[in-house]
C-alpha cells in the first residue's frame, strides 16, 4: 500500500477541505469548475456513458459533455450533495449526489399543470475521487446512476376520467347493500 510523504500529507489538506466542504459540486451545472484540483494526467472512467479518458483536457471536454447532455434533457436540473466522506487510508473522497431536474419533455406534455413538483425526476450517482501524493485527483470514477422512486402519478384517474368522457368505459357502479 502506498504511504505518503509527510510533506504530501499536508498539502492534502487543503484539497480535503475544499472537497469537504462541497462549494464546487452543487453549482456544476451553473458555473465553471475549477479544474487545478486534478493532475495533468487524471483518468475520468464514467460507467453511465460507458466513457473512460485520460488528461486534463479530455476531462473537462467529459465534464462538459456532461453537462451539455443534463441541460439538453432537462429544462431547469440542480446538483445535491448528499453525502461526501473522506478515506485517508486509501487516499479516495466519495462522493453520493442526486440529480434533480425537470425533463423538457415533461414539460412540453404536461404545459398545463400550475404544480409541476410531480413532474421533477431525480438520479442518484456515486463518485471515486483517488488524491495522488501532491494532494491532486488523478482519477475519477463515476457510477451508477439510477432514477430514485418517486410517488406514483395519478395517471390512471386521468385515463379513465377521459374513457368516460369518451364513452368507452363505464362509470364505477356503487354498489350499495
């Protein structure tokens, strides 16, 4: 297992706090990021696109891709941090944060609704983050992303409220005894 250097374990603090305290990760989608966090050489392995680069500029050329394809499927989308922990034993920060968005399409289908809280879709995804021996991400690991259940729609009222409309289904009989 590698062992860093006493100088090196203390210009890993900084880079700690600042992924510890999570500015930068909530406002991706908004605003750029600082990239003097990572090496020159660092490694993106992305298992959702099925990407895997290798250098700075083929990394933010990913990040940007990413960030390109969320606003393209969503019309208003947030990044949440929902839990980032630190492992000095093995030199990682993982990172949970969710995706939480309005898809455009929902949007365009659903122009009507005044409450289009119903209509948010969130994604959970899971993030590696390796700290080399100066303190510098040289990889990032990004996995599984997954749609989080969200409360059921009411779809199936609206369905059979517009087959009765229609007459071609029956209303529900009440059945007194």
């Amino acid at each position: 297992m590698y062992q860093p250097s006493r100088g090196a374990a203390r210009r890993l603090g900084p880079c700690l706090r600042a992924y510890q305290a999570g500015p930068q990760l909530p406002t991706l989608f908004l605003h750029s990021h600082d990239y003097t966090l990572y090496s020159s050489d660092v490694e993106f392995i992305n298992e959702i696109l099925h990407i895997r680069t290798k250098g700075l500029t083929w990394y933010i050329l990913s990040l940007t891709l990413c960030r390109f394809l969320a606003w393209n499927y969503f019309a208003q989308v947030q990044l949440e941090v929902l839990q980032l922990t630190r492992h000095p034993e093995n030199w990682t920060l993982q990172a949970r944060w969710r995706l939480v968005g309005l898809p455009i399409h929902m949007l365009f289908l659903r122009f009507y609704k005044r409450d289009k809280e119903e209509l948010y879709r969130t994604y959970d995804a899971y993030s590696t983050f390796y700290l080399n021996s100066s303190g510098l991400i040289y990889r990032h690991r990004l996995d599984k992303l997954m749609p989080s259940h969200s409360p059921p729609m009411p779809v199936k009222k609206l369905l059979v409220g517009a087959l009765v409309m229609l007459g071609l289904s029956e209303p529900e009989a009440n059945l007194h005894l």
